[in-house]
C-alpha cells in the first residue's frame, strides 16, 4: 500500500469559536427542535431540584415537628404525598420523552446537512482537489465526522443545558435557604474549574491526532479495497499489513492515552463532588445537631450536594466529547469551506448561471473551433511546466489525436479544453472567445469524455448509458447501444438492459464497460468529445465493434483522441505529435509517415509488433 504524501491539516490547538459558530448556522432550520429540546430540559431540571424540597416539605411539615419529634398522626397524609409525587414523576417522564424526541431529530437532521453540504460541495470543487486529496480522507469527514458531530452536538449541548439550568436551580435553592451552607458545600467549584480547563486543552489535542490517523487509515483502507487485484499479483499482503498495522498501532496508542486522561479526568471530578457531599454532611450536621437547621433541612443539603455534583460529572463527560466534536467540526468546515480552483465570475454566474443552478436560456450555441493561444501551464506556481508557448488552432468538427511519449502533455492539453485545469500563461478561446468569460456548465454540457478505464456507476445497464441523457426515453438508450454494437451483448444477459452491473462494473468485462461508456457518450450527444486511449484496453475483436461506432460518433464533432493505438487514429484530421510540451510534428497520417520522422518510427515500429503478435511469435 502506498504511502501517501498528503498530510492531514493541523487544527487550531485552541477551542476555536469561529469553527462552531460556522456549525451553528447549520443549526438554523432546526431552531424549533433546539428551543423545544432546551425548554424540555429546564422542566426536567427544574423537576428535579422540585423532589427534594417536597421531601424537605414531608419531613418537617408531615412526618416531624418544628423539633424533630414524629408526629403520628399526619401518617395519613402520606397518602396524599405519594399520589402528588407520582403525578410529578408521570410528568417528567413526559418531559424526558420529549427531550429525546426533540434531540434525535436534531441528530439526524444536522447529519444530514453537514453531508448534504459537503457532498455538495464536492460537486463544485476542482479537478485538482480530488488530485491532491485521497479519497479516503474525503469518506472520513461524510462518515465518520459527520456522525460523531451530530450525535455530540444533538445530545451533548442539549445535556449541558440541563447540567447548567440543574447547577442553577440548585445552588438558587440552597442558596435562598442557607447561604453559608451553601456556600461550604459549594467550596470546591473552583477547583473543579481549574482541574476541568487542564484536562480539557491535554484532552482536545490528543483528539486532533487521533482524527488525523483515522484519515490515514480510512484512506489505506480504500486503498487496500480498490488495489486488491494488484496486492494480490505484486504478493504485496505482508508490506500493505504492515504499513497498516503501524496506522492503527499509532492510532490506538494515541486513543489509549486520550482516554487515560479523561478516565483521570472523571475520578478527579467525583472525588471532589464527594468532598463537597463530605462538607455539607458535617457541616450540616452540627448545624442541625445545635437547632441552627431542621432534618429536613439537612436532607435537603445532601441530597442536593450529590445531584449539584452529577451534572458537574455530565459537563465534564460533554467536554471531552466536544473535544473530539471539535476536531471534527474543524475537519468538515475545512471541506465545506475549500474554494475551488476555477470558479465563474460573478457577472459570469449572473448570466450563465452556477454549478447547480444553469441558466440555458442564455447558454449560446457551441459550434466547436478551438483555439490554444501562447499556452504556458504547470500544476503548480513553483512546478515543472508541463506545457511551454503552446499553440493550437481546430476547426470545429475536427478530429485531433494527440501522440507522445508519458509526460508530453497529452492529457494536459485535454484537462486545459476541458478546463479542468486553466491556462497559467495564454488563453484557450472556444468558437472566437475566451473559455473563462462562459460557465463551467455551458463547457461540461456540450463535453462528452472516454476514459482508458470507464467509470461504471452502481445500478443497471440502462442507467449507466442514460446518465449520458438523463431525459432519454428506453428507446434512445437501445438505439445508443445498438450504434456500438453493445446491443447484442446486454440482450445475452438475462434481465437484458436492467442487468446490475455491480460496484464500478465489477460484473463486466473491460470491453463491455467500454462499450457501454461509448453508448453514453453518444446518447449525450457532445459537441467536444475527449477519448483518453479509449480502446488502449479493448482486445482487437471488440476494437473493430468500436472503430466502426467511433467514425460515426465522431462525424460532426472537434474530438480529441489520446492515443496508445495508432491504428485508431489514421484517419484523424490531425495528428499533434508531442514532445515535452512542445508540437514535434503535426499534420495526417499520411503527410506524417512520408515525413519518416518520429511519428513514422512509432507507427512502423507499432505496426510490427502488432503483426508479430497477430501471427503468434
């Protein structure tokens, strides 16, 4: 498994603000539930700082007098009590029942768009960012990160609103009662406060580095998945399990150590709670012992030190987990956030419309002449220029391939025609003007692209052709595989054009998918077609199915062939022979071969070993 290069970005080690106030816009369609979960919580907080003042209220008032001595014949109004207190206990279970209602909507809502708007947002990002970025770092903020921030953000701060309104309530209570009771029992708060702050910045960067591997490990597990055919032939099993078990000792080494400090973190706070119960226990008792409070008074204070302190425990449990929340909630906003590299103008999407939105009233005919002016490019400010004063005219409805050794520039020009990429130096103009003062929409909808590899999507043989046109009737779809001969192949199948074609195609052969992605690309009907050594992966017995369809497909369009077979491309109207980054030669097939140069070597050299391995030697 290879190591990739790209490394996790490093977060803010301090609790970043701007980070949730980002989040918290999310939070916006679901106000209503976050109020409702909120308000809930106040009653349910109140409802139990309400049980021990009716307990207070029986044992000094009901079950003893102002002395302390029983009172037996007030017995039976313990019946009146008990009936009371289940009232208050049915209606705080409703309380409760709500507040989880509320929080689980919240939860699965806030998932949802945290997903929805970073998958949108990779839907407008540049062809770069998916260069750079692996793909399993991109599923562990949909997946993972998403779902971790919700369920802390739904639960968590709907419980920090109990613990505080609970603290309130309390300390209010005792407070109102016996202020310097009160304020024995609640000595050890600052404490806790300096202990908590401590923990909570050693907790919060341990997170950070655990999320950062689990990329890593989500992105090896991709690689593990979609390599496996390599693995195996390569006999890679032992190096990949290796550099994998070294992610995850790294992982659990950091995840271990994380959960040390929070598993110190909680004794330290319930030790200190206990002390605050320890001082209220004596202090209270001597007042009671000398008359200074009542019994019920004293049961009041020690019961209410032990729940003060529960929610102190709960705050400081949502605290550790707001420390990985945030961690996530960084890793998300940072997709969220990216800004593509080739965007539209504004006065561009005014016209035109967005990415999403297209405003095709205003989208003007693309007729097909291409124009590469001066063209200098490199992927980088600082990195090798792939492309140096490159230029290039075409004529619409022409058909150029492009020959050249790897790393020529092939694939470069057809990423600057797709504007994929964008010229660092020079303009590119599409029928007369420049490519940049149109949309990326009205470009990508005229573009029909063939990759060496065909992308398959999940689902059956009808849709994956129909995602050329996604209007297409059943019988365009059949009459585009018929055009490339693929008809007959998926007729063979027994459900025919609703065959599952499985994850990428798994269930086709490499020639099929191939012929399936040319019924695509006819069915969309492009005025620019890209073939990226589109039959470089065809045997010749289904290479002569698709010579036939491509001439059609061709006819009437500017194409751009990369070619590895040269046999495909004679009849070309051009021919850009390529040599870093500059045109070597250019011209038919015809005029290239009586030059006898470089192309002419190629052709000749290729045309031997094909015939040599035609004839079995």
């Amino acid at each position: 498994m290879m190591q990739n290069n790209v490394e996790e970005q490093d977060y803010n080690t301090k609790f970043n603000k701007d980070t949730w106030i980002k989040i918290f816009k999310f939070m916006g369609p679901l106000k209503k539930y976050a109020i409702l979960g909120v308000v809930f919580v106040i009653l349910i907080a109140a409802m139990d700082a309400v049980f021990p003042l009716m307990d207070r209220f029986v044992i000094d008032k009901i079950i003893t007098n102002d002395e302390g001595i029983v009172i037996r014949d007030n017995i039976h109004l313990l019946k009146w009590y008990a009936g009371v207190y289940g009232v208050f206990a049915i209606l705080q279970a409703f309380f409760i029942y709500m507040f989880i209602k509320n929080a689980g909507t919240i939860e699965v809502e806030l998932s949802y768009s945290l997903r929805k708007a970073a998958f949108e947002k990779l839907q407008s990002l540049s062809f770069s960012y998916f260069n750079k970025t692996p793909v399993g770092w991109i599923m562990a903020r949909l997946t993972s990160d998403a779902r971790r921030l919700s369920e802390i953000i739904s639960w968590g701060l709907i419980d920090l609103s109990w613990g505080f309104m609970m603290m309130v309530f309390i300390s209010g209570v005792m407070f109102a009662i016996n202020p310097q009771l009160a304020l024995i029992t609640l000595a050890v708060v600052p404490l806790l406060a300096v202990v908590s702050i401590y923990f909570r910045k050693l907790i919060l960067k341990l997170y950070r580095e655990v999320r950062k591997i689990n990329s890593k490990i989500t992105g090896s597990f991709n690689e593990g998945i979609s390599g496996a055919k390599t693995t195996k032939t390569l006999v890679l099993e032992e190096k990949n399990l290796n550099e994998f078990d070294r992610l995850t000792q790294s992982m659990r080494g950091k995840s271990v150590k994380a959960q040390v400090f929070s598993s110190l973190f909680f004794p330290l706070v319930m030790t200190l709670g206990t002390f605050g119960t320890a001082l209220a226990l004596y202090y209270g008792g001597n007042a009671f012992v000398i008359g200074v409070i009542s019994l019920g008074t004293l049961q009041l204070f020690i019961r209410y030190s032990t729940q003060f302190f529960e929610p102190i425990l709960q705050l400081a449990r949502i605290l550790a987990e707001l420390q990985q929340a945030q961690a996530s909630a960084e890793r998300i906003m940072s997709l969220i956030e990216t800004d593509p590299d080739i965007v539209d103008g504004d006065e561009i999407v005014k016209q035109y419309g967005d990415f999403l939105n297209f405003n095709e009233e205003n989208w003007e005919p693309l007729v097909g002449n291409i124009d590469f002016e001066n063209i200098t490019f490199r992927y980088s400010e600082e990195g090798e220029t792939i492309l140096d004063d490159f230029n290039l005219s075409v004529n619409a409805g022409e058909t150029i391939a492009l020959v050249g050794e790897t790393g020529a520039g092939k694939s470069t020009i057809v990423n600057l025609v797709c504007r994929f990429f964008e010229p660092t130096e020079g303009r590119i103009l599409i029928d007369g003007k420049d490519y940049r003062e149109r949309s990326l929409g009205w470009l990508h909808s005229n573009l029909g692209y063939v990759l060496q590899s065909p992308h398959l999507f999940s689902g059956t043989i009808m849709e994956n052709i129909r995602y050329g046109r996604l209007d297409a009737t059943d019988d365009e779809v059949i009459e585009a595989a018929k055009l490339v001969d693929a008809h007959e192949f998926i007729t063979h199948f027994e459900d025919g054009y609703l065959t599952d074609v499985g994850e990428g195609g798994g269930r086709l052969s490499t020639g099929q998918k191939q012929l399936i992605s040319f019924a695509r690309a006819i069915l969309a009907d492009p005025a620019i077609l890209v073939l990226d050594e589109a039959t470089s992966s065809i045997d010749t017995e289904t290479e002569k199915k698709v010579q036939s369809a491509l001439n059609t497909l061709l006819e009437g369009r500017t194409s751009f062939i990369i070619a590895h077979r040269l046999s495909t491309i004679v009849n070309a109207d051009q021919i850009i022979v390529l040599r870093k980054g500059k045109i070597l030669e250019q011209g038919t097939h015809d005029e290239l071969i009586e030059n006898g140069k470089y192309y002419y070597s190629l052709y000749t050299n290729q045309f031997v070993e094909e015939k040599t391995q035609s004839l079995g030697y």
